[in-house]
C-alpha cells in the first residue's frame, strides 16, 4: 500500500461485511455525503439525472448545485408515481432512488422503475439506508449501485460517520474507488471498525425496532392530534404530520422525554424531529411533519411518552 488515503485493511473488513448483506462488492468513504457526491460523478457532464422531490436534504441540495451550474439537468419525480418515473427516464443517465423516501416515506416499484431505467441505458442508485438490506436488497432487483449512509441504522449506535456504495459492475466499482481516491474520502480505520461491530447486531436491532414501529404507528393512527400517518408497513422509519400546525409539531417534539428530538436516524435509540425545522428541507415537506426514527426501547414506554408530548397539543 502506498499511502493510507489509497485503502487500507480495515476498511477492507468493513467493505466485505456490507458488499456479503448487499450482494456487490462495497466501497466505504468517509461520510454518506461522500459516497453520494463519488457516485453523482459517474456521469458525464450535461447528463440527466431522475431524483425524488423529497430526497435527503445534502443529496437534494448537491443535487440542485450541480443542476445550477449546468453540471447536470435534473427531473424531479415523485417515486411513488411509477408512470412519472418510467416517463422521465427516457434520456436519463441516472436514476436516483430512495425507496422509503426521507422522510416522506413513499415507496418505488423498483422492479419497474429499474426496468425502465435500463431500457434508456440509464445507471440506477438506490439509497437503501431506510430498508438496509435486512429488508430490502435492491441489487437482487437489478440496481446497478446501491448507497448508504452507514452512520445511520448499519452502524446502528450514533457515533461515527461513514457512506457506502456498493455494485456488482466491476467498471462502476473501479470508479467509485477512483473517486473516492481523487476526493479524499478515505473513511478512519477506528469509525471502520465501530461499523463491524454495530453490524454485527443489525438484523436482531432492526427487527425489534421495526415491531416497535408496527405497534406505534397503530396507536398514532388513532390520536386526534395526529392528522396523517406516513408507514409503508415495514422498516423503522415513520412520520407524522400534526393536525395543529408547525408550531404544534414544534411542542410535541420539545415535550417528550425518551425520544429524543434529534436529527440522527437509524440508532438505538428513538429520536424524532420537524424537518422543515431546517430551511434547506425540501418544500414538498409538510411544515407540520415529525420524522420518527424507532430505536429499541420497550414500546410501552415508547408510547406512554409520545401521547403525553401529543395530549399537551391537544390540552392546549
């Protein structure tokens, strides 16, 4: 090895872990963002590139930057419309997924969309930090490149910062890591090795959390200050949106006191946050929308202190 920004082994580790659960072979780098802008590179100046509206927020805004200094042209989809999807497609390079979407959490017919995508010579990113591959392999599905944000639920405990991109395309991976060389973003060994082990419990955290979510958003569904529920019915990501408005949303989510009101995803502990609490979020967002993000706690007590934040709304 020449010099520590090239590779080094415990990254190696690291990369045979989640290319072995995604079914490609993995590059790591040294945050989601990095990960994302190496792949948002593989296309060709000019090119086209179909996105979600409501995307996560740095991978929406690079997005837009690149598109205003005509690096790209960008089309906006909502994913869950498979005809817009397949529609915009035609003359794409890129098709950029989410499936759950953050934080809308619409969900892709990725068979389709992938399908579509490929007929027009396009690449497909999915994002499957939501899913992780637990529940959802995209690559199996026909995705040439799946990404992650490894600081979230494959890591799973909050305290390190790392991005993925996996493929099964020998071609596509030599550039990711070329990218990842020229870009300097090299992920520390230490963060590596913390990702072996938070990965090590991925499938029994996902599944309590996800049970967690199944209970809860039941109960939401039933509150009176909650206007809409937004579940797919899988995984351990939710949102809500707050009959009372932004301002309401803003209360609940200064009153609990297990969850915490954050803007991690994916550890174990539940955390949730107002998204539009941040001006970059996109404009598709409802105000009034809480992303909920489900940890392992005992969903009783989950529970007990998300309907006291909600009851307060509604008292007053």
């Amino acid at each position: 090895m020449e010099y520590a920004r090239y590779d080094s082994p415990t990254s190696h580790a690291l990369e045979d872990v989640i290319g072995g659960l995604e079914g490609g072979q993995a590059t790591v780098f040294a945050s989601g963002m990095a990960a994302a802008n190496a792949a948002m590179d593989l296309v060709p100046m000019g090119a086209v590139i179909v996105a979600p509206s409501a995307a996560y927020t740095g991978v929406a805004v690079r997005l837009r930057e690149l598109e205003g200094i005509g690096r790209i042209q960008l089309r906006v989809v909502e994913v869950d419309n498979t005809a817009a999807v397949v529609a915009a497609c035609h003359g794409a390079e890129m098709l950029w997924l989410e499936s759950p979407t953050n934080p809308m959490m619409q969900v892709a017919d990725l068979p389709t969309c992938i399908t579509a995508a490929h007929a027009n010579d396009a690449l497909v990113l999915v994002d499957n930090t939501f899913a992780t591959p637990i529940l959802q392999q995209p690559i199996s599905q026909g995705a040439d490149i799946i990404m992650h944000s490894v600081t979230k639920a494959l890591s799973g405990h909050s305290d390190l910062l790392l991005g993925a991109l996996v493929s099964t395309n020998a071609e596509i991976t030599e550039g990711i890591r070329t990218r990842r060389v020229l870009l300097g973003a090299l992920p520390s060994a230490f963060d590596c090795y913390l990702a072996l082990r938070g990965v090590r419990t991925l499938a029994v955290r996902i599944e309590k959390a996800q049970a967690n979510a199944q209970i809860i958003t039941a109960l939401l569904s039933e509150h009176a200050a909650v206007s809409k529920v937004r579940y797919p019915g899988f995984g351990t990501m939710a949102a809500i949106e707050i009959a009372q408005g932004a301002g309401a949303a803003d209360a609940v989510c200064a009153s609990t006191n297990l969850w915490a009101h954050a803007t991690s995803l994916g550890g174990v502990e539940s955390l949730l946050e107002r998204r539009r609490r941040w001006p970059l979020e996109s404009e598709t967002v409802p105000p009034d929308l809480i992303r909920l993000s489900f940890g392992i706690e005992n969903p009783d007590d989950l529970w007990r202190d998300l309907k006291q934040a909600l009851d307060l709304v509604l008292s007053g």
